[in-house]
C-alpha cells in the first residue's frame, strides 16, 4: 500500500527533482514508512510506502531487469503468488516477495493484457524509459484511486490531487459549473472533479501516455449472468465459500490485520471470517448520545464470537473540529457523515495495526439497500403504456395528498430518472434556489441514464444495483474508504469487492437479492452460518450520527450560521435562503440536516484548498 504521484513535460526551467519531492511529501500520509523518487529528462516519478509485503524489501519507484521499465503501484494483488510462479516459468527473475514486481513482469509478458489476470485493487503507472511512454491502470472496483491532469502538453498523475498543488505548471481552477452535480448527488457523478483539467481514471479503465498523446479506455465490464437453476439455500451456500475464501486471501500480510466492526451485518460477517482463521482485533466507534451509537451491539457480537474489540466514543466538539482536516484528505468536497466517523476508528485502528479488513460493497453487490425494494411494486406497473403513466402521473401531482400518490406521480419517469441518487440531497429545481449563479447545467439523469442504457435488459433491482456500483459506491463509499484510512496511514481491504465474490454476485436471481420484506436475502442466509440469527437479521442502518440534533444546538447553529454568511458562501449561494434552511432546521420546522451540512462541507473545502492553499 502506498501513494504516488509523477508528472511528465518538456520544460526544463524549474528543478524536477525539487518538484517531486514536494508533491511526494504532500502525501506522504499515504505511505509513511519509506520515501522513493525517480527522475530523468522526460518523467518524475514519487512514491510513498506503507510496508504490508515483504517489509525489507519492495522499494519503488522499482525496475525490471533491465530497468527499462519503472514502476509506481498503490493497492494488493492478492494472487501475485500464482501470477509469480507462472511468470517464473516464463524466465522472469524476481527479485523480492513483494506483490509490485508482479506487475513489472507481468506486463512485459502480457502487456495490457495483465489486467485482467489481477485480483486485488491496485492504481499504478508503468514508465516506459525506452519509449517515454506511460501506462496506467485501476481495479475493477475503483477502490484505489487515480487522478490526472492534462493541460498543454504537461501530464500529472497520483494517488491525491493535492500532490499536484506543489507543480508550477498546474494552473489551480475550480471546476465551477458542477456545483449543481454535487448539491444533488453529493459527489460528482463522472471522471470530472472540482479542480478544472483534473479527472478521475473511471474503474476498470486504462490509460496511455505517450508523445503528448492521451487515450483512455475501458478493459472490464460487469455483465450479470443470472443463473436460474439454483435453490436459495444453494446460493446462500456458494456465498459462504466463495467468501469465506476471499477474506482468508485478504488477510495476506507480513504485518497484524484487523477488522472494522458496526452491528450491521458486513462488518460482522468479515469479522467472523477472520476469527476463523487467527485471533483478530475489531475496532469500533460510537457517540455519548448513546441512541446513535452501535457500539453497544458491536461489543456484545465481539464476546459471542470471542473477537478482541477496542472502541472509542467521539463527542460533538470533536466531530466538527476536524470537518476541515477530513475535507483536505478528501481532496474533493464530500458531505457523506459517516466519512467523520470513519476517520475517527480509523485513527483508533492505526494505534494498533496496519491493514482493516471493512465491509464496503455488500450491499450494491448483493442489494443491501432499502430502496431497491421500491422496485417491487413497478415490476408490473412500469409495463403500462407510457402515456397513460404519464396522464395518471400528472393528474395526480395536480390533487391533494392520498395514499400512492408519490407512486403514480414516479411512474411517469424511467429508471434513469426515478434513480434515488438523482437527488440524493437536493432536487435539481432546488440549486436555483440557493445558488447564486445558474450554470445551465445538466439534469442529474443526464449523467446516469448511459449507465442505466448499458443494462437495460435486466431488472429494475438488477439496474439499480449496476448503477449504485458504477456511480454512488466508485464516487462516495470507496472514496471516503479510502481517503479517511490513508489519512491514517492505514491499509483497508474490502473482501466483498473481489473479483470471484463478484463472479457469484452477478448469477444470483433479484428474488433472491430483494424481496418486499427483506434486503440481501441470499446474503444474510450465508451469514446465518457463522453468525447469531440476530446479527444476520440486522436491518441496514449505515454509520449513525447526531449530527441532526446537533445542529440544532446553539454554539454550532451559530458557526454554520457565520459561515453561510461569510465571504465564501456569498460567492457561491444565496446566502439568505442557505440561512433560512439553517434556521428552519433549529426551529424544528424542517429536516435539512443534509442540505446544511452540503453546503457547509463545500464552503470548509474551498477555504482549504483555494483560501488557506
């Protein structure tokens, strides 16, 4: 595990070397252990080490044999053992155990063909010093990250784009006219990110550099295979193994792993499969509010499946003290809550270990979430003819409130657009309401409708389920995952994202993932083998905070109210409605915790990366 970044240009009037070492410092949180650089007259390179394989080995920037080719990789490839033996047998010379010098040989013997030999998440980019070529790549998933610039003829590239803050040839922008993207998703939906000229590489995509020439492209898609032939108990069963294997892979490391523990089913599973195999700490977070706190029913799951836990209790005070650090790890603005208490067991694990093994991805694989079950009811009505949809959706939005109104009035539209993270936090008519400027931008569904085009010829839940993993978990739940553990220095490995758990995943049937009364149905059946039926039971809640109830609360109503009406805020919004959403909230007359705390977490993010830097 580590961070990386590197740039390539022709100019020559400032010092590379200086240059790279001050990008590679900026994210040296990414990998504390050991610092690596690399320069000639064409590419800079950096790297920063968090020693998991091979600890005395493994340095990068590292070199084939010949040392035509450098290499910088940021993530695990959990089969490197296999693709080592084999690429042995081909002649490669190895030099250490470490999981990086794969990918060196690898390439050279398959090329862009590797990719799809991996199992693990990884970003990494491969110098061609023969050529002055680049190659880089990221897992299937999106679960490491990778971001690049490209402007006149200059290429960035790393592992956070703060790194590119320290380059004299980045011109630092803001990527302005999404601000209506974020308010309804609270993310940006696709490659762009708030920094102008500065993209995501998508999942599952490959880039190459080459002569001032930039191409991208896709190397792996998930395409469902629903298999029809098997029983609920048989699926339950094949989950169980194919699991079970993946967390006992994951747990691969010549340094302790530990565990992330809620009370929800994931991180329970994941913390039984561990135990089976070796005496393993969870670690755990909860609030002194105690009816927002999980800690209660983690600790009574750690004693009944005989698991260390250590937890922590965070306060208020604590929680919006360190908004501003989380926000500049996140490189973007992400108001997500449970990014905060994230940051916070992730701080409590790094005491004691290096690697956590989380939960992420259970749902979007296996259909965790509640409003997949919205699906149900539409299966038939959605084979009414559109129009008359259409006339029952419109004479019914025209009528007082009654029961299946909100029904026909979503009926009228398609998936795409009846997506729930569409506006996830604001409607799209609400920006005009708070933004200063109108952006003439484009509807949410604008950016979600190709995706949902990409799978139209399977279910509704099935659909769902592809656009959560190609959108809302790639640009939020892997994001923070990521970014609060390295924040930390810490490694999380999430063993439901792992190509095999994915290969089964994509045959089960929906009745089997989503029924009317329950979510992750084959799922939980699985868990139910090793867990307490209670544990296995346990209805999605996600990462609870109090953060409704506290912003309710007089002293940080009153610094959220000086924020919305200080200079940042006026650039952007219109201040007196933002206040009117405040003030509502405390008086009771409203639930707008998510709209206040979007809006906050932006103007904190700007003032980091455009005001303070």
């Amino acid at each position: 595990m580590c961070g990386f970044t590197g740039f390539s240009t022709a100019d020559t009037s400032f010092d590379h070397q200086a240059v790279i070492k001050a990008m590679s410092d900026a994210i040296a949180h990414r990998g504390p252990d050991s610092e690596g650089l690399f320069s000639d007259e064409r590419v800079s390179l950096g790297f920063r080490r968090l020693s998991i394989i091979d600890l005395e080995n493994g340095a990068q920037p590292m070199y084939n044999e010949d040392g035509s080719l450098v290499l910088c990789f940021n993530g695990e490839i959990y089969n490197h053992g296999e693709l080592r033996a084999e690429l042995k047998a081909a002649g490669h010379i190895f030099r250490n155990r470490a999981d990086s010098e794969v990918l060196l040989h690898g390439y050279e013997e398959w090329g862009e063909g590797l990719l799809n030999r991996l199992r693990g998440m990884f970003a990494f980019v491969i110098y061609d010093r023969k050529t002055g070529g680049l190659f880089a790549a990221r897992d299937i998933f999106g679960i490491k990250p990778f971001y690049y610039y490209h402007k006149g003829g200059v290429f960035l590239f790393g592992s956070e784009i703060k790194s590119f803050l320290h380059h004299p040839q980045f011109v630092k922008e803001l990527n302005e006219e999404m601000l209506p993207q974020y308010l309804c998703f609270e993310y940006l939906p696709n490659e762009e990110t708030f920094f102008r000229d500065v993209f995501k590489l998508p999942a599952a995509h490959c880039l190459a550099w080459e002569g001032g020439k930039l191409t991208v492209r896709r190397y792996f898609s998930i395409e469902y295979r629903i298999d029809h032939s098997k029983t609920l108990g048989q699926w339950s069963d094949e989950i169980a193994g194919v699991f079970r294997e993946s967390c006992k892979t994951h747990m691969i490391a010549d340094v302790e792993v530990g565990c992330f523990l809620s009370s929800g089913v994931d991180s329970s599973y994941v913390t039984q499969e561990m135990a089976r195999e070796l005496p393993v700490k969870s670690f755990s977070l909860g609030y002194a509010e105690e009816k927002y706190s999980e800690l209660r029913n983690a600790q009574e799951l750690s004693k009944i499946i005989d698991v260390e836990n250590f937890s922590r209790k965070i306060t208020a005070k604590e929680f919006f003290d360190a908004t501003p650090t989380i926000q500049y790890h996140m490189d973007e603005p992400l108001p997500n809550p449970s990014a905060v208490p994230l940051y916070f067991v992730a701080q409590e694990a790094r005491k004691q270990v290096k690697v956590v093994l989380s939960g992420e991805g259970a749902d979007e694989l296996f259909g965790g979430y509640r409003y997949y079950q919205e699906c149900i009811p539409y299966q038939k009505y959605m084979k009414v003819p559109r129009f008359l949809r259409l006339l029952l959706g419109n004479i019914a939005e025209k009528l007082p409130a009654f029961h299946g109104r909100r029904f026909l009035m979503r009926g009228r539209s398609p998936l795409s657009v009846r997506y729930i993270r569409n506006n996830y936090v604001y409607n799209f008519s609400e920006c005009k309401d708070i933004l200063k400027k109108d952006y003439h931008a484009k509807t949410p569904d604008y950016y979600t409708k190709p995706v949902f085009d990409r799978i139209t010829n399977e279910d509704e839940i099935t659909q769902m389920q592809y656009a959560d993993m190609q959108v809302w978990m790639l640009y939020d739940i892997l994001q923070k995952a990521d970014k609060m553990s390295m924040a930390n220095s810490l490694e999380l490995r999430v063993p439901f994202l792992d190509r095999r758990v994915l290969e089964t995943a994509l045959k089960i049937p929906s009745e089997y993932r989503v029924t009317k009364d329950e979510t992750k149905l084959a799922l939980r059946r699985a868990a139910l083998k090793s867990l307490p039926e209670k544990t296995a039971d346990m209805p999605k809640i996600g990462f609870l905070t109090p953060l409704n109830d506290w912003l309710r609360q007089d002293e940080y109503y009153q610094m959220i109210r000086a924020a919305f009406n200080g200079e940042t805020a006026g650039r952007f919004f219109q201040t007196q409605n933002i206040t009117r959403l405040l003030d509502d909230h405390k008086a009771g007359k409203a639930h707008n915790m998510k709209k206040i705390w979007s809006v906050y977490c932006f103007i904190v993010w700007y003032e980091e990366f455009f005001v303070k830097r």
